[in-house]
C-alpha cells in the first residue's frame, strides 16, 4: 500500500469514522497525465459513514476534500469519491 493511500485512509478515518473504506491508488492508469507529471496522483474512494446521513452529493464531497485538508492541494490530482450513508451502502 502506497503511502498516500495510508495517508488518504488515516485522514478519513480520523474525521468521518467511516464503517466501511476503500481507497484505491489508481495513478499508473494516469502515467503521462499532466496532473501525475506534477507528481499529484489519482484516487478512488469508497466510504461509508453515519455522517453522510441526510447530506446530499456536494456536501459529502465536501466532507470527503475537508478531511483531507491540504493532501487535495498537495498530493492528490484527481479523487473520485463514492460516498454513502450506512442506510444506502
């Protein structure tokens, strides 16, 4: 496991205590990429949390980018976030 994906899982599991989380380093798709040039990588994250209950798709987007802080502006190029309350997982 790569260590942005350890990172990326800490943060998440630090803020939003998810019952369920994948993240998966998806950055060798991306080889030649502007983003993965600049050294940003490319992830996918599925999560599960009590705290998306009631929340629609922008503000758990925007729980997922708050949590992570600045590995959005730092390390990570491009995150697709598959975001579910547990009553929808």
């Amino acid at each position: 496991m790569s260590g942005r994906v350890t990172q990326i899982e800490e943060r998440l599991r630090a803020v939003l205590q998810p019952l369920r989380l994948e993240v998966k380093d998806e950055s060798a798709k991306h080889v030649g990429h502007a983003g993965a040039r600049d050294g940003g990588g490319h992830f996918d994250v599925t999560i599960v949390s009590a705290q998306f209950a009631g929340q629609g798709l922008l503000q758990r987007h925007r729980l997922v980018y708050d949590a992570l802080g600045e590995a959005m502006r730092q390390d990570i190029h491009a995150l697709s976030i598959h975001a579910y309350s547990p009553e929808e997982a």
